[in-house]
C-alpha cells in the first residue's frame, strides 16, 4: 500500500462543526419518528412502507452528504459511490420483482 | 486534470493526477463494491420474507404444530436503542477526525473538541456497545427458538445482520488501531487521511445499518 | 522481418535489465512488470492444464459409447475445464497485461498500490492450486462451472468436490477484487500528465470498465457462495428446498455475477485488438470516442441482461421480454466496436504480422459468437437451443475466438516488451493457420450437434443419432488445436531465449509503452513525459498520421513534477539508483498474507468431517496470521 505521510486536499470546502451536531440531531429525530410511527395505527396503512423507505433514504442521504462529506469533496468520490450505488439499487430493484412475480401459478 | 498537488514523502515527491490521495480513491471503489456486497444480502432477506414454512416470524406470532405459542421476534425497542448507539458513533467519528485535522488551532488545543484520543475512544466504544446490544439480540433469538437453522428468516436474518456485524467488528478493530497510533504518537493534520479513510468506511457500515434497521425491522 | 534489420539502440539480455536475479527476487517481487510476468506464466500453464482437461473431454467424445472416462471423471473433466479456463486462465491471462501495460501506458513507475498487486498474484496462484490439486485425487469440484445449487448443497454432492470448488471461487474472489481496486485507483491516480481520459489507450480503457464490473459482480457470487457454504457446513436453508427456498436464487446471484463475468473475460481482448490494429494498420483507431463509449455501454448493459441464461427456468413473459430486449440491445455497442474495427483497416498499410493476424481472426470469429448469441436472445429460440452443443459452439466462438485469440495477439505484441525479443514470425505463422483451422474444426460442427439435439454435459452417447460425424470432427479438431498450441509453447521458449532482439518501439506503435526500453527498466520511465495526443509517438515520427485527431493537439501543461518533460524515446540505461528514483522494497509479506489467507480458508474443509475444533483452530489461527501480517506490511514503509 501507499505509506506516504498524507496530505489531505484542503481546497474544498467542509463541514463544520455545527453542521455534524445538526444532523445528528436530524438523525436522532427521523429515528425517533420512524419508531414512534411504527406503534401508531398508522403503521397498517398501504402508505407506511414508502413513507420509511423516504425517511430511511433521507437518513442515507444526508449521512453520505456530510459525514462522508460527499457534498464537499471531489466529484470523482461522488461518481465512484453512485454509479456503483445505483447498480447495486437496480439490482437490488430487479431480483425483487423477478421473485414476487410467480410465473407458474401454484 | 492538471490540478495536481503534490503529496508530501520523506525527499521526493509524488504526484497524482487528480491530486487526491491514492488510499482515498481505493476506499471508496471498495465502499461501492460493498454497496453490491450489502445488496445481494438484502435481496434475499427480502425475497425470503414470509416464505419460511415454520416459525419463529420476525413480525407475526406463531403456534408451532405442538401448541407452543411464539411471539413475533424482533425487538423493536433493543435494536432502537442500538441503531441510537451507531448513529451517534458516527457523531462521535466526524468529532474525531475533525479533532485530528484541526489539531492546534484555537478553541481545539486543551478543549474536548481537540481531543481526538477521546473522540476514537468514544467511536470504538459506542461500535461495541452496538456489538453488545447485536450479541444480546442473538443470543435471546436463541433462547426464544430461533437459529440459523431454523428456518428462511432465520438463515437470512442471522446472515444478513452478522455480516453487519462483522463489518462493525473489523471497524472497531481499525478505530483501536488508530487510537494506539494516537497515544503512542499522537496523530497530527498530517494523519488525517488515515482517519478520513476510516471514517468513511464506519460512517458507510452506519448508512447500511440504516437500510437494515428500515428494511428488516420496521417493515413488517 | 524489416523492423529487427534496424540496429537496436542497446541490446540488454533479456530480463537483465530488472537488476535482481534469482528466485528469492520473484517471490518478493512488488514489480508490475515481474508480476505481470508470473501472471503471464502461471495463467499460461493452467491455460495448456485446462486444454487437456478439453482433450480428455474430446477424446471420451470423438466416438459413441466410449468409456475412456467414468461418468463421475467426467463431470470432473468438464467442471474443471470450465471453471480453470474462466477463473485460472483468461481472466488471470487478462490480468498479466493489467499488471504489465496499465502502468506503461499511463506513463507511471508502478501501480497505486504494488504490495496489493504481489498479494492479488499470491493469493491467485495459491487458489488455483487449492482447486486443480483435488483432481489428482479424484476429488475435484464436479457439479458444472456455474455450481447450481440447490445440486451443490449436502444432500445431492456430499463430497469434498463442491467445497473445493465453493472455497477455491472465494479465494479468487479476493483475488480479483483486490487487484480491481488496485487498477481503478491507478488509472485515476497515476496518469502522467496531460494523459487525460479520453487520451489513454483503448486497452487501459477497457480495463478500466473491466476494474468495475469486477467490484460489482463479484460482491454477488460472494454472497451465494457464503450462502452455499453455509448450507454445506452450518445447517442454514438458503438453498433448502423443503423449507421454502426458491430454486432459482442461486441462479439469479451466480448469473448477477455471471453474466458481468462474460465482459470481463472479453473486454481485455478487445481493448488489446484495439492497439494491434491501429499499429498494423498504421492509421490511428477509428472513432476512438465510439470505441471508448460502446465498451462503457457494454459494462452498464452488462448489469441488465443476466437472466438470459434463464430462460428455460420459466421466469414468465415479462421477465422474458425485458431481458431479451435488454440481450439484443447489448449486441449494438458489441456490433459498433467490430465496425469500428474493420474501418481501423480500411484504407490502411496493412502489415500481416502474428499479431495482426490473430487480431484479425478475432474480429471473424468474435462476430460469428456474436451472432449465435443474438440468436439465444430470443426465448423461443433460445428454449430450442439452451443445454445443447449449440450453446457451447456460441460460447467457445466467443471465448477462444475472441478471449483467446485476443490474448494470443496481444502476447505475440507485447513479447517483445516484456522479453526484448521478437517471438517468431514463421512459427506465428503457422500458430495462427492452424488454430483457426483447429478452432473452427472443433467449434463449428457442434452448432449442427447441437440443433440435432446433443446434450450438454453427457458423458458418453448412442451411435445412430445423427451426432457421430460432428463429434468425430470436434474431436480431431481439438487434436489440431492441443498440437497447435505445442507450437505455441516451442515458440514462447525458444524466443524468450534466441528471439530477434526488439528495439524500443517493436512495431512502429504510438503509444507510450514504446517509448521505454524492451524490457522497461524496473523504473518505467526516467523520466515521466507529458503527453499531448492519443498517439504521441507518432506525434514524434509519423505526425501525418494523426494530424486532425481530437484531442491530439498539443495544450499547455502545467508541469508539476519536476521531472516530467515531453515524451521522448528513452534510450539511457541507468539504474534507479544512478537516476535517483525511489523503489519499492521487495517483500515477502504479500506471499505470507496470501499464504494465510488459503490456509483460513482450506481450514474449513475439516467442517466437512464434523472436525469443528480443527477447523476453526486452523482458521482462526490462520486469521490470526492474516491480520498480524497486514499490520506488519501496512506499518512498514513502501521504499
């Protein structure tokens, strides 16, 4: 491996301090209703399931925004993370649709 | 493309053509690889979900043929309070490596915020305290019927999550590595890198928690 | 030949010019070039070990009721033939030109990270042999180079065989997916300046693409394979049957990774034809651009076509529709590349040296398994032909005519860079006739063997059904192909030794590569150039050839490294030390954590035997190792 002393690209910008402590209050509270929401009736409507799955993408996305400081760092970091992300989602996407659709009635 | 910086050795230097270091690069082809890792596991909890012929169920009770009666399994209120647990480990990590690259400017020498040893102490103990909360989950499954042999849910689950685990565990390890480096030499703005790296892969195990915690637990 | 008349500038004895002798010095080796070569040697030799495999296949064949081998030999035979070409051979094949060109081409001292690349040698050579040994002892993996489980769980293969294979796959795995990372952070991270994107040579293009189709299909076999051994040694029903499993998961995982794998194993090929033709046509590649964006097309695509392999499995008409649309679009950027190609000539000088001529042979054939493939694309037809020889006609034009004949250019090629000599034009000659004489004669009867209807994977067959002439043909064929490549191997041996000396530039190319000495001195380049254009050394000695290509005008650089400087010929031949230029140390521990990586992994065969203890003592002490020797490397400096 590459043993070199480091020397951390400044030029872009980062995420401050404040920044870290609000979002993980953010975290903290989407968390917090995701579970509440689950023990209300709500938790039977057709409605719950995509509205977790926005929640939970909301938590993925602003984690991989600023605490893996996407937002403020290189672009090739960015292509390297979503192309492979979106791959892995379609994926993902696909097997489950090959498998919940039963081609031979039983 | 030109924008090259040169990257600090002992005599020489070294050049990339993006000017970012190499470690960086490969840390993040590696995270998009394991996003397909974390994808394939996913896709069969899913697709085996509901498809388990006998119980325990994850979210539904079950009576076995002999009258025994299961509670559905999942503990929602643990795995809570251990998803808190990972999410402030990330917290805990950016604190560190923001200690690290902001080592002697003001308002860090002497404060808390400067105390990187603190900060990848806290990280490492918070990712075992996950760890913790993961063993005293299995280990209740355990008890109440359920292993990997059980049944689909069983295997999956216990697959699925394990390799979760296992992730975390090689993340603590590496918190511990540099938490000695830290105390042995301190790590300076220089070092920052290596906890760069780091940080990125536990925040990224902390994203894949967030899509098992959704995925698994609290869609039924 | 006119080339090897010129007076070469220096004449170095081959592999002198690496500084370190002795066999101490290849196995600490973190040299690309070195361990491009022990790629090249290694994957060589499984490739002649895999070939034979295919005679014995052939020879059982050639006439009805034969019983040369029992059946149970031969599913050995046809597992092992598959799974050793596939992972020990054309990939492994592919990968010595990574390790060797990436560097060259991009104008870098070495690759990102060279201790992870002596490891990825390491950790392959060591799971190659984990699996070939167990057919010595009638043991080895028998259950198809796809493994299908739920045929590969505990109650249908109880053996040792499938843990071989189970275990063999993760190994290489690692292998892989190590060297990928390696690869995609060198060609970021190391071009030298001014080799922009769209200025790199078509081949470390297509190894770029193939980098990322091998960090995102492999994660997916991983994971059925950790499923299957899980089934085979901890009771879990991933693949269980009575449970509730479905049948099909295995095969959605494998051909997730399978299909991807298809474009791995062809992609380097093209990206190799894609530098002989341009050279031997002395015109630069035609539509560069095209080329690059098709194989990007191509790696996408690659991701959308998987459940093609099955068809016959009933998915239904929508999954049937969508992924023959899917299959029959990626044919397009396959088709462009040939077209591509073919106007690359058009127009041209065109010189018929070995490897121009094997490059040629690969666009023939190629488009011949090309077309049997879109063929498959359709369900119905495709419900006709799957599990026949048709398949396997369409599957060995694509593989040997284009993997193979690919890689066999690219070595008659790059021969004279990594050795100094030129390998022999007349014994090429011959090599290349009787190859496609031999491929064609053994390949191409099977497409009418197969649309009569002979199975796959039969061991033995009645006489009287139509199918005894075409396996008669196959069988002589493959004779021919076994004794072509005996001229092969002669002629690899005898060149290395008494070839031609090459000069810099063997063959009048235009890119970097040919601007160092033949063999490259251990530290590439004295001095790193700035590069300007697609093909610079044309640029230097034969501007009328690129004049008007995009991307070929010369820009203002910024220099940053204090020793880049227009490219040049480099002649001198000065040490590292003379020149100054830090080299990495060699180091053994890449081989030790390789070592102990096989061992963790060999451990869990005691499983198999209820030996749990022993198991997981081998194991766990074996990861032990593992992690304490990482430690050791990453806490020691690189040079």
């Amino acid at each position: 491996m590459n043993d070199h002393a480091p020397h951390a690209d400044h030029q872009h910008e980062h995420p401050t301090w404040k920044q870290y402590k609000w979002v993980a209050l953010w975290l903290t509270v989407i968390t917090v209703f995701e579970v509440w929401i689950y023990y209300t009736p709500f938790s039977k409507s057709p409605m719950y399931a995509p509205l977790l799955l926005v929640l939970s993408a909301t938590k993925f996305i602003i984690v991989v925004m600023f605490y893996m400081h996407l937002k403020y760092d290189h672009k090739l970091f960015r292509a390297l993370f979503t192309g492979p992300l979106i791959i892995a989602i379609s994926t993902l996407l696909a097997l489950f649709a090959l498998f919940s659709h039963q081609a031979i009635p039983q | 493309m030109a924008s090259a910086v040169a990257h600090e050795s002992h005599e020489h230097t070294h050049y990339t053509t993006t000017g970012l270091d190499n470690r960086k690069v490969a840390i993040w082809a590696f995270i998009g690889s394991e996003c397909m890792l974390f994808a394939s596991l996913i896709s069969t909890y899913l697709i085996y979900k509901g498809k388990s012929i006998v119980g325990p169920f994850p979210h539904e009770a079950w009576t076995s043929p002999s009258g025994q009666i299961f509670k559905p399994i999942l503990n929602i209120p643990v795995t809570s309070q251990s998803t808190f647990v990972l999410l402030m480990s990330s917290l805990a990590m950016v604190m560190a490596l923001d200690a690290v690259e902001s080592r002697g400017k003001p308002g860090y020498v002497g404060t808390i915020k400067g105390n990187s040893k603190f900060w990848l102490a806290a990280t490492a103990v918070l990712g075992a305290t996950f760890l913790g909360y993961q063993a005293f989950e299995f280990t209740s499954f355990v008890h109440e019927g359920l292993t990997i042999k059980t049944n689909l849910f069983g295997s999956s689950f216990f697959t699925l999550t394990g390799f979760h685990g296992a992730h975390v565990t090689a993340g603590v390890l590496w918190l511990l590595t540099l938490l000695s480096i830290d105390i042995k030499r301190g790590l300076t703005p220089k070092d920052a890198l290596l906890v760069d790296i780091c940080a990125l892969y536990w925040h990224f195990v902390d994203v894949v928690w967030i899509a098992i915690f959704t995925l698994v637990y609290l869609i039924a | 030949m006119a080339t090897t008349a010129a007076t070469p500038t220096f004449a170095p004895p081959a592999a002198a010019s690496y500084g370190q002798t002795g066999i101490w010095s290849w196995i600490t080796t973190v040299d690309h070039k070195r361990i491009g070569a022990l790629y090249l040697y290694t994957a060589l030799f499984f490739f002649l070990f895999g070939g034979l495999e295919a005679g014995m296949i052939r020879w059982q064949l050639a006439l009805p009721n034969q019983h040369i081998v029992t059946a149970e030999q031969y599913n050995q035979l046809f597992t092992m033939h598959g799974t050793t070409m596939v992972f020990l051979a054309i990939m492994p094949l592919s990968a010595a030109f990574f390790n060797f060109l990436i560097p060259l081409q991009i104008g870098a001292r070495d690759v990102a990270f060279p201790r992870l690349n002596a490891f990825s040698y390491w950790v392959y050579v060591l799971g190659g042999t984990f699996m070939t040994v167990p057919i010595f002892f009638g043991n080895a993996p028998n259950g198809g180079w796809f493994g299908y489980a739920p045929l590969t769980t505990m109650p249908y293969s109880s053996g040792l065989n499938i843990d071989f294979w189970v275990m063999g796959l993760q190994i290489l795995g690692i292998s892989s997916l190590a060297a990928a990372f390696n690869f995609i952070t060198t060609i970021i991270n190391m071009r030298a300046p001014g080799m922009t994107l769209m200025r790199m040579p078509v081949f470390t293009w297509m190894s770029f693409v193939v980098q990322f189709l091998l960090i995102l299909a492999f994660p997916a076999i991983t994971i059925a394979l950790v499923f299957l051994l899980f089934d085979r040694f901890f009771g879990t029903q991933f693949y269980e049957i009575a449970a509730g499993a479905d049948p099909l998961l295995w095969q959605h995982l494998f051909w997730v990774f399978g299909h991807p794998e298809v474009y791995i194993l062809i992609l380097p090929a093209f990206g190799l034809v894609s530098e002989i033709l341009p050279t031997f046509s002395r015109k630069p590649l035609f539509g560069y651009n095209v080329v690059i964006y098709s194989g990007i097309m191509i790696g996408f695509l690659g991701f959308g076509v998987w459940a093609h392999h099955m068809f016959a499995v009933g998915m239904g008409a929508t999954a049937d529709t969508v992924f023959a649309l899917t299959t029959m679009l990626i044919g397009v950027p396959t088709g462009v590349k040939i077209f591509n190609w073919i106007a690359t000539m058009w127009g041209g000088q065109i010189r018929f040296a070995a490897p121009m001529k094997f490059a040629i042979g690969l666009i023939a054939l190629f488009t011949i398994g090309g077309i049997s493939g879109v063929m498959h694309s359709s369900p119905p037809a495709d419900l006709q032909q799957t599990d026949t020889y048709f398949v396997v006609a369409h599957f060995h034009y694509v593989l040997f005519g284009g993997s193979i004949m690919g890689i066999l250019g690219g070595i008659y090629f790059y021969f004279p860079k990594i050795t100094g000599r030129y390998m022999s034009e007349t014994m090429g000659t011959w090599h290349f006739w009787t190859t496609f004489i031999a491929m064609n004669l053994t390949f191409f009867p099977m497409h009418f063997s197969g649309m009569l209807g002979m199975p796959r994977r039969i061991y033995t067959y009645d006489a009287g059904q139509g199918w005894d002439t075409f396996n008669l043909i196959s069988s002589i064929g493959t004779a021919m192909l076994i004794l072509s490549t005996l001229i092969f191997v002669i002629n690899f041996l005898k060149s290395r030794k008494s070839g031609a000396i090459a000069p810099n530039d063997a063959w009048g190319a235009g890119t970097l590569e040919w601007s160092i000495p033949s063999p490259p001195p251990d530290y590439n380049f004295a001095e790193i150039p700035v590069v300007t254009s697609r093909y610079p050394l044309w640029d230097l000695k034969h501007p009328e050839r690129t004049a008007g290509i995009a991307h070929s005008a010369p820009d203002i650089m910024t220099i940053t490294d204090a020793h880049a400087v227009p490219v040049h010929e480099e002649t001198g031949h000065k040490t590292a030390a003379e020149l100054g230029i830090p080299m990495p140390f060699n180091t053994v521990k890449p081989l030790i954590a390789a070592a102990a990586l096989v061992t963790m992994f060999s451990g869990l065969l005691f499983m198999h035997k209820d030996q749990f203890a022993v198991a997981m003592t081998i194991t766990i002490g074996s990861a032990a190792l593992f992690v304490g020797t990482l430690y050791a490397w990453l806490t020691s400096p690189l040079e």
